[in-house]
C-alpha cells in the first residue's frame, strides 16, 4: 500500500478541533483530553449496544457503542499498567485511490509507554474486504507514528465473566481503608479464596470477601482467571 499521508484530527472541550498535519506523535497530553469525536446513539431497533461505563483508570465515564467495545473498555480498566483510556479519541483521514477515507477508532490506551489504538470488531466480519482495508490503512498509518494498534474481537468468555464481576468491586472508596491494609500485610500468598475471611477473624465476612475482591480486581493479588472464578482459587502476591 506504500506510505500513507493521513491527518489526526482530536476534538477537544466545546468543540475546538485541532488537526495533526506532520508524521510526529501528537503529544499525550493532547490525546488524554481529547473529547469523543462522536456520541453514541438511541433509536429505536437499533442493532448495537450502546452506553456509558464509569472508569476506576478515569474516575469518569467512558463510553461504548457495542459489547465487544464495553468488553475491551473492562479489560482495559482492569489493566494496571493503564493510565489513560480515551473512546473515539480522534479522526484520521487520508486519500487514497481517488477517495478520501476517514475512520474514528473506537479507543486509545495510554500505558506510560506509546498509545495503542484499538479497533473492535467481531471476528466474523474481520474476513471483509471493507473491513480489511480500512484496518490495513489505519495500522500503517498508526504504525507510522511510533503507535501501537490493536484489532479486539471475542474475548476468552470466561475470563470476560471474571473480569466483570471483578468490576463491581472497582470503586475503592467503598471498602474500608483499614480492612484492605490488615489484607495487604497478611501472608495470603497461597491461600485459596474460601478461606480468606477467617485469615481476619475480628472483622465480619462479607466485609473481608469484599475488600478481597477489590484487591483481586486492582491485582494486588492475582488469580487464575481462565476458569469460574470460586472459593477454590488459589491467591498469588502480585510481582
């Protein structure tokens, strides 16, 4: 396909636009700000699934357009090495064979490390022609700039299922500071998660199991998410 002359347009608060011309990397500050380039939309028999996810990477909402992007918003907001997680983050647009091409990625990932962009689509449309046109100009475009990119289709059903549930425990202010300190300083290395309450004995259970679960979803201590997660997991000292 050759080298390719593409712009990175970025939306930002009340809709100034600024345009990226040159093949340099827009800086990061730029990118973690930038608003949604479009927003979702409601009507009636629509196919897709649409909708807003509150962040614990952000400490704001995020948004979504289908499953499988709220499938990668989850894995993403479970990953630690995660700073910044930005939906519909920018337009790039280019002209080739006599047309011009645009297309929004569906999410930029900020590591600390190079952005990744991230493209959703299900697996069965990834054989395409449109589909794989657009992604091969958008990868070398991205790649071009020092960029990572991402296409997320299905992900492993069961550690999806993991890491949902895991969610309902990412809001930290909802466990108590000093539970989660007492959990942190015991030897819970090997210890399976049925019996992490009466490692407390002085607190009630369910307000251990909670706080356990908080600590598993910001990987203080990590587990075998390849199966149903359950009391016979087996809890590790994160690296």
């Amino acid at each position: 396909m050759g080298e390719i002359a593409a712009t990175v347009s970025v939306r930002r608060q009340r809709g100034a636009v600024v345009e990226d011309r040159d093949r340099g990397t827009a800086p990061v500050d730029l990118l973690r700000s930038a608003c949604p380039w479009r927003t979702f939309r409601w009507y009636k028999g629509q196919k897709h699934y649409s909708g807003t996810y509150w962040s614990a990477t952000m400490r704001d909402h995020v948004i979504y357009e289908s499953r499988l992007e709220l499938s990668r918003l989850l894995f993403a907001d479970f990953d630690p090495t995660a700073c910044g997680i930005v939906a519909q983050p920018f337009l790039l647009k280019t002209v080739m064979k006599g047309k011009v091409r645009r297309h929004i990625p569906d999410y930029l990932l900020l590591t600390g490390q190079v952005p990744v962009v991230v493209d959703g689509k299900p697996l069965h449309r990834l054989s395409k022609a449109e589909v794989e046109f657009t992604f091969d100009w958008t990868r070398q475009t991205v790649e071009s700039r020092g960029w990572k990119y991402e296409v997320w289709s299905e992900p492993p059903a069961v550690e999806l299922e993991n890491i949902r549930f895991l969610a309902g425990y990412r809001r930290d202010w909802l466990f108590s500071p000093e539970v989660l300190e007492e959990l942190r300083e015991v030897d819970l290395d090997g210890v399976v998660l049925g019996q992490v309450a009466g490692c407390l004995p002085g607190r009630p259970e369910p307000q251990v199991r909670s706080a356990v679960h908080h600590l598993l979803w910001n990987q203080t201590f990590v587990t075998d998410l390849d199966r149903p997660l359950g009391p016979s997991h087996v809890l590790r000292r994160a690296a």
